[in-house]
C-alpha cells in the first residue's frame, strides 16, 4: 500500500491549491482517507476526511474553505483549498485507511504568504 501526496506549493493569502493523494498496491481495508497537517514546531492535526461511504468532516478552521473529494475510479482524494491563510502553512499528510490510518503519504508542503 503506497499513498502519495501532491499539489502543494507556495501561494499568497486569499490563493487555493488541490491536494491530491493517491492510492497504490492492495486496499489499505476501507476507502476512507484523512488529510492532517503538520506546521513547524507544532503537533500534527487533523484537518478532514472522507469516509468510506462519503461521509464528509472537516475540522473547524477549514470549514467553508475547504473541500474533501473522492474518485474511486482514480483511487484519488482530494483536498481542494480555497481562500488560504498564512495559518493554513504545513505540511500535508494524507493516511489511510480511516478513521484509523495505518498508511500514510510522504507529505506535501503547503506555504501561504501574507
């Protein structure tokens, strides 16, 4: 099972991204997916996920602003990312399978300038 993280970068505030994480290999057990981030110096938190029958959550800071999706055909999820803010800076992990992850993508750094 290998989960890979894309689609950071660096934007201004007010600016948007897509994540994108991708499954390979065997079924992690569920096509849930969790995306979390992790800023420098701070814990990782949990940031939105996406059950296996597409049951949506989002942590509070992103609400409205963020978007979980899914294409099965893809084995894809995505995090689309609108009206970013410099607290939104971290890096971006995806894991799977939810809600309790075993496998986890590499990360993909997300830098929100002011």
């Amino acid at each position: 099972v290998q989960l890979q993280a894309s689609g950071g970068g660096l934007v201004q505030a007010g600016g948007s991204l897509r994540l994108s994480c991708v499954l390979s290999g065997p079924s992690p057990g569920g096509s849930g997916v969790g995306w979390f981030r992790q800023a420098p110096g701070k814990e990782r938190e949990f940031v939105s996920s996406i059950g296996d029958l597409g049951s949506r959550v989002y942590v509070d800071p992103v609400k409205g602003r963020f978007t979980i999706s899914r294409d099965n055909r893809k084995r894809t999820v995505y995090l689309q990312m609108n009206d970013l803010k410099p607290e939104d800076t971290a890096v971006y992990y995806c894991g799977a399978p939810w809600p309790v992850p075993r496998y986890w993508g590499q990360g993909t750094q997300v830098t929100v300038s002011s």
